[in-house]
C-alpha cells in the first residue's frame, strides 16, 4: 500500500481511486490498525498491510454477493 502501488495495479474505474484510499484508511481504523498520517504505508508491517487489504477484499466480496443477489429478486 506504499504510494507507488498505484502503478503497479491501476483503478479499473480511476475515478475511484479518492474513494478506496479514504476506505482504506477506514478498514484500517475497523481493525485497530494505526493508520500513516504521512499517507506513506511502506512503515507498516507487511502482516498490517495485509490485513487492510485483505479486510478490503473480503468486503468487496460481500458487497458483490449482495448486489448478485438483489439484482436475482429483482429479476424474478
């Protein structure tokens, strides 16, 4: 999550990229990990690191089940 990660896996929507970075911050906040201030991650641990992202996936996961399955009753 260092600030040249963004190179390496660009945004499908680039647009998004202000919104995930604040989502970030807050998984972060959820799992009690203390955050950068600097907005530079490369300080942390890799297992911190790992547990936001991680955190983030698991999430996003969710977040598209949900809408599978409403976009399912809504279709039926």
């Amino acid at each position: 999550m260092a600030q040249g990660s963004a190179t390496k896996n660009p945004l499908v929507v680039s647009q998004a990229k202000a919104a995930m970075n604040k989502w970030k911050y807050e998984v972060a906040n959820e799992l009690g990990i203390q955050p950068p201030a600097d907005g530079y991650w490369g300080n942390l641990t890799s297992r911190d690191c790992g547990a936001v992202g991680g955190h983030m996936v698991r999430k996003m996961i969710e977040m598209a089940e949900a809408s599978i399955a409403n976009a399912n009753q809504t279709n039926r």
